[in-house]
C-alpha cells in the first residue's frame, strides 16, 4: 500500500488542533450506557508535554519508512524473470493465493481501506468523545502514522514477491509494476486493524458501563472489518494468508495499544513505616496507601 498524501495530510493537520475541556465528564445522560447514565472521569491524560514522545515516534516511523521505500534497490520483475518463477516455491500454507487474481475484491478492500481512515469521525457520534475530539483525532493520526512507518520499512526490507506475480492470468504490466515486491505485509488490513481496534477501543474506555449488546457489537465489528479486508486481499492475489494475518496481528496491536497508554494510571502504591508508641510499648506503625 503506498502513501496516500491527502490521508497523511489530512492527519497531520490535527498536530495544530485540540479541544480543552473538563477533566471530569460527571454523571449525564448517555444512550450507550446502562441505565442512560454515563459516570466516571475521562479515561485518557491529554497535553502537548505527554503528547510529544507520540508524535516523535509517529513521525520519525513516517520518515523512516519513506526513506527506506525511496532508497530501496530492488527491482520489479522482468519478464525473463517472472518466466523462471515456480508457484511451488511458495510453501504449502500460502500457496493456493497465488492462483487468485480479481480486480473487483482488491477495489472493494480499498473503499473498506478508505473507510477505516475516516472512521474516527464515528467518535463525534457521542458527547463525552466529542468533547475530546481534537485530542482523539491527533490519537488517531498517531495509530495511523506508526502504523504506516513499520508496515512501509518490513514492506521494503523483506520485498516479498507478491501472489499474482506466479499467476499467468495476471496483466503483465501488473506483474512487473513497481509494487508486485511489496506483499509481506498486508498494508490494507494492517491500517483497518489498527483504525477499528482504535475506535473500539477509545469507544469502549470512555463509556465503560457501555450496555452489554452494544459493547460485543462494537468489538465484533471491530474485529469482523479487518478480517474482510484480509479475504477480500487474498481473493485479491495481493497477498498471501501469512501477510494478512501479520497484518491483523500487528495493526490490531497498535490500535489497541496507543489508546492504551494515554489512560489514566492510578498513583503508585506508597508504603511508610514509623516507630510509635501505644500506651506505653513500643512499636512500628506500617502505613500502605492506595
């Protein structure tokens, strides 16, 4: 999946946005909730001092991964070399993706693509994450950009041939285009993991007494999108079974994990200890605070 500028765009403009707002959302009327009712503080910790060492590690990933695709010496086929090439070679697991060729299932994963992209504007659906929309949507761009970093870089180190190339039923000119070494892994599925992991996880953090239904139809949708767009890339011939479920395992993670550690954290567990005195004896008084 190459770069889709207006997509990074669009994302980096939210590094010059962000809506304050109270640390407590107190109790209000909430239809997601139990009982309509949505207690709790915010579950996230948001300024510009803790936002940094997110948008480093985001941008320098971006710039890593463009650097390593720019300066990439590999070539596409030839077609003296897409001659010599031997489906058997691709072990047994992956092997059957590579007899897939369909046009139609790799548009349809790219609107699914183009839809997790701007998913995050689903979070101005409700009151309490609208509150934080700024916040949450530079969040987004940072699951979006890491995303984008690591799966560009292993893309360009491990230059895996992609399945369509060993079929002959495949339009040369894609055979030999400039991305038929770009399978391992899935960039589409990685990008709709991490963007539903991303809403489903904000989603749920700040509605915690979220009504049971809707919670599980949230988590299975957020689990259903990126595994259609892994069938729909294998029907496809873009990639092979392996590179579709590392990309699920991988943008998954990273959609999980950014939110994650902008939560909240209780304070440390403090222990203390003192000598005293009860009537008269001596003693220790052992103090451990919550």
């Amino acid at each position: 999946m190459k770069a889709k500028p207006l997509t990074t765009l669009f994302f980096f403009l939210t590094l010059f946005t962000s809506v304050h707002a109270q640390d407590s959302l107190g109790i209000n009327n909430c239809l997601v909730c139990k009982n309509n009712l949505h207690p709790g503080a915010k579950p996230y910790t948001f300024s510009w001092k803790n936002e940094a060492p997110y948008i480093g590690t985001a941008a320098g990933l971006v710039v890593t991964g463009i650097v390593v695709d720019l300066t990439n010496p590999v070539k596409p086929f030839s077609l003296q070399e897409l001659n010599l090439l031997n489906r058997n070679d691709v072990n047994a697991f992956d092997r059957n993706a590579t007899f897939n060729w369909s046009p139609g299932s790799s548009t349809a994963s790219d609107v699914l693509l183009i839809g997790s992209v701007i998913s995050p504007v689903l979070l101005l659906t409700t009151s309490q994450t609208r509150a934080d929309f700024g916040w949450l949507l530079l969040m987004g761009w940072e699951v979006l950009s890491i995303n984008y970093g690591m799966m560009t870089t292993v893309k360009n180190l491990t230059n895996r041939p992609r399945p369509y190339v060993y079929n002959p039923d495949t339009p040369t000119d894609v055979r030999t285009g400039t991305d038929s070494k770009e399978s391992f892994y899935s960039g589409h599925v990685s990008t709709t993991a991490s963007m539903s992991f991303f809403l489903a996880t904000v989603l749920t953090d700040y509605h915690p007494d979220m009504k049971t239904g809707l919670k599980i139809t949230v988590w299975t949708l957020a689990a259903a999108y990126p595994a259609i767009t892994a069938y729909l890339r294998v029907e496809a011939g873009k990639h092979y079974p392996t590179d579709v479920i590392a990309g699920y395992a991988i943008g998954a993670l990273t959609g999980w994990l950014v939110p994650f550690l902008h939560k909240k954290r209780k304070p440390d567990a403090k222990f203390s200890f003192a000598p005293t005195t009860i009537y008269g004896n001596a003693g220790i008084y052992l103090s451990y605070q919550f």
